[in-house]
C-alpha cells in the first residue's frame, strides 16, 4: 500500500511538472501548430477524397454492400419564399386624444364637480363650476350701467328731435341742435362701451364653467370643491380626460436603424397581457435623435379595442427587411470553417445519391431561418438531419 501511495504521488508531481512547463512550450510552438493545424486539413482532404473514390469502387464491385453503407438523412426541398426581417422592440400603447382639462380663464376656487372618476363624458359637458360671485357682480354691475345709459340716450334722442323739428319749421337757433346731436351721439359711445363691458363680464361668469375638450374617460381627477383649480399644478394634471376609442403604439428605435425605418414602414403589434396581435404601419417617425437614449421615436394607429389600455406595454416589430423570392433554410444547417459557410445539398449520380457540399453566401436572419442570397438554388434538396457527420462524396440514402 505504501508503495502505491508513493507511485501516486510521483504520478502527480511528474503531471504537475509537465503541466508547468507547457505554458512556455505552447507560446513557444504556435508556429508549430498552426502548420499542422494545416497538414491535418489538407490530410482530411485528401482523406475524403480517397474515401470517395474507394466508396465508388465498392458500389460497382459490391452494390447491396454499397446501399447498406449508405448514411440515412433527411432533407428539406427548397422552394422560394417570401423572407421578412424585423427589429423586435418593446413600446407603449397611448391614447391619440388626452385632455389635461383646464379653465380657459385664471381658474378659481371649486363649487361643484359635476364628473366622478372613470366616468365617461362627452366633448362639451360640463365638467366642474368655479366661484363666479364676483364675474356676476361686475356682470350686474355692467348690465345695471348700460340701462341707466338707455334711459338718457332715450331722453337725448327725443330732445334731439324737437330741436330738429323746430330747426326745420325756421325755429330756435342751430347751436341747440348741435348740441342735442352731439349728446346723443356721446350716449351712443357711452352705450357701445357698456355692452362691450357686458360682453367681458359675460365672459367671466363663462370662464366659471369648465368643459371637456373631448369625449372619453375620466382617469385623473385631483381636485375637491373648494380647492383651488388651476389645470395642471407641480403635482401634475388636475382633471384628465382619455379617449380609448384612438390608440397608438409609441416606440423608442435605436438610431442605428435610422436608415431602415422610415413613416409607412409595417409593423405587427403583440399585446401578450391580452393575447392579441394587430398589423399596421408607422404614422409618426420623429426627426430629430434624443441625446440621452440615442433613439427616435415612433407612432403606429391601433384599432379601436376596448381590452386595450394607455401605458400596456406592447411587443413591437418593424418589418426592416423582406424579399419576395427568397431561399431560406434553418438556421441550424449552416456551417463554417475557414473556406466560410456551407451545407449539404444531395446530389444523383448514376442512380445513386451523394452528399455534396455548398458554400454559401448568407443574408438576414429571422424566426430561425436564415437567408441564402447565393450558393443554393430553387428545388434543390438540403440535408437536415445527418448533416453533422457527412463528407463532401459520401453515399446517402433519404428516410421516407
């Protein structure tokens, strides 16, 4: 026992040594392995080959030890297709119409509130009454002037007349006719500039009564009779007003895909807390770029819903890219080496058939698929499943 304890120990020293010299030996021989990193590739193919031409004789020699040689695969015809791509982001959903309501004069002190919260209203109902005591006082007051005015101005004008009736009989003299007229035409002003003061004291006692803008729901409402309304304070909005029945999606873009999405640009909307999915375009891509988020915005019309609120959040993709007749295969089949990506395709000879290596040129990816743009073409069949092992020449057969 003693002995063996000792062999292992040995064992491990001898391990740890070698371990410890490797590093130098490594930096040291990269050269090394990186020509027969090269003598293997080139050994491999000159491999394959060999194995072709010897898998060539054994058919023709021995063809049932052929067709038992043969590796099953499964392949997947190519038919072109239309291949879209697109920028998948998260967005916002909100209400093309929000009302902030406010007085359309320098607001005032609550009397009424005429809506509770999450009622729904209509454009021009009455909202809330402000304190209009002192508007209908100068309205009084105006209205109470202007009578008085209409008293004299009656009286001006019947003097007036009988000066001009005397005038025109050669009686009394031109002065008191003058004097007549020019009374009643001051009463005249005086009267126009009261019913202009009625007018903007009406208008007060109006600016009491506050109205929505639009139709929709109420979903802020932060004020009580007798605060003070004012429309929007430092805590924000007082009265909001939402109309569900227009919605939109709003979305951040990276300004990276400035050059890819443009106002029109389709786009498929998902909101997954309601399991619904809509197609529209963008209506609205903002020009300018914001400086903290480095992106800009975008707008796309939603339908009217009504399980769709403002603020839920929505899954956004833009279509960036598509082609019409596109080949596209499964991500997963495409390989790469450092001649570049390929895959297998089959290909028939003399009534057999051989696994046959294409290199490729590859486009966007999407959804798992991958856009072939040269090296494969319409009907030919791609090897799906097998592929891992397969050589450029080896005999296959298709699993039905």
């Amino acid at each position: 026992m003693k002995l063996f304890y000792q062999a292992a120990i040995l064992v491990v020293f001898l391990g740890t040594l070698a371990a410890c010299g490797g590093g130098g030996e490594t930096a040291n021989n990269l050269d090394a392995k990186k020509k027969e990193l090269e003598k293997l590739k080139s050994d491999k193919a000159a491999l394959d080959a060999k194995i072709t031409t010897l898998q060539e004789e054994i058919m023709k020699a021995d063809p049932s030890a052929a067709a038992a040689a043969a590796k099953q695969v499964s392949v997947l015809k190519l038919v072109p297709g239309e291949f879209n791509h697109y920028i998948e982001l998260q967005g916002i959903i909100d209400a093309e119409d929000i009302s902030y309501v406010s007085p359309r004069g320098m607001g005032g002190q609550v009397k009424s509130i005429n809506v509770k919260l999450g009622d729904r209203v209509q454009k021009g109902q009455l909202i809330l009454k402000l304190d209009d005591a002192i508007a209908r006082t100068q309205l009084a007051s105006a209205q109470q002037g202007a009578e008085g005015i209409k008293t004299q101005l009656a009286l001006a004008k019947n003097l007036y007349q009988r000066y001009k009736n005397l005038w025109d009989q050669n009686i009394g003299s031109e002065v008191q006719l003058l004097n007549a007229k020019n009374n009643v035409d001051a009463l005249e002003n005086q009267l126009k500039q009261m019913n202009e003061n009625i007018r903007l004291a009406q208008e007060q006692v109006n600016f009491t009564s506050v109205y929505s803008d639009v139709s929709g729901v109420v979903d802020i409402l932060s004020v009580r009779v007798g605060e003070l309304f004012q429309g929007v304070t430092a805590a924000g909005p007082q009265i909001r007003i939402v109309n569900n029945s227009r919605l939109k999606t709003v979305v951040d873009i990276p300004e990276n895909y400035i050059t890819k999405v443009r106002k029109g640009s389709k786009v498929v909307v998902s909101v997954i807390d309601v399991n619904k999915e809509f197609n529209t375009t963008l209506s609205v891509v903002t020009e300018a770029i914001n400086a903290s988020t480095r992106s800009f915005t975008g707008e796309a019309k939603l339908p009217t819903d009504g399980t769709l609120k403002p603020k839920q959040v929505a899954s956004v993709k833009i279509l960036d890219y598509s082609a019409a007749q596109a080949i596209a295969v499964p991500v997963n089949l495409v390989q790469s080496d450092d001649k570049g990506k390929y895959l297998y395709v089959t290909e028939a000879k003399n009534g057999k058939l051989y696994a046959k290596r294409k290199t490729i040129v590859t486009g966007e990816s999407y959804g798992g698929k991958i856009e072939v743009l040269s090296g494969l073409a319409a009907n030919e069949e791609v090897v799906t499943e097998g592929y891992q092992t397969l050589y450029e020449g080896q005999l296959i057969s298709v699993l039905k």
